[in-house]
C-alpha cells in the first residue's frame, strides 16, 4: 500500500522548515523518509538520503 500524499506533504513541510532554519522533528522526519522509500523505489535513493542526513549518529 503506498502513503497517502498527507505523508510526503508532511516531509515537505518539514524540509522546508529545515531549510527556513525553523524548528522540526528530526526523528518523525526520517521515519516518513524511512516509510516513503520503502514503497516508492522511483525516489528511494533520495528518501535514503533524507534518512542518512537526519540520522543522529551522523
């Protein structure tokens, strides 16, 4: 079952408060990139991108 579009909506609105310097939720980031290259191979490499920058031990 692929995510219903709410979910990429939230990472874009949470990348753009990133991007803005605002406050976000690292963690619910990198889980919705985590869930979003799990079922969309086309833009896999990126979402993981996503999950490797956001990840703590990085």
């Amino acid at each position: 079952m692929k995510p219903a579009r709410h979910e990429l909506r939230q990472l874009s609105h949470i990348l753009e408060a990133e991007a803005e310097g605002r406050p976000f939720d690292r963690d619910h980031a990198r889980d919705l990139a985590a869930r979003i290259a799990n079922v969309h191979p086309e833009i896999r490499q990126s979402m993981r991108m996503i999950c490797e920058r956001l990840d703590p031990r990085a």
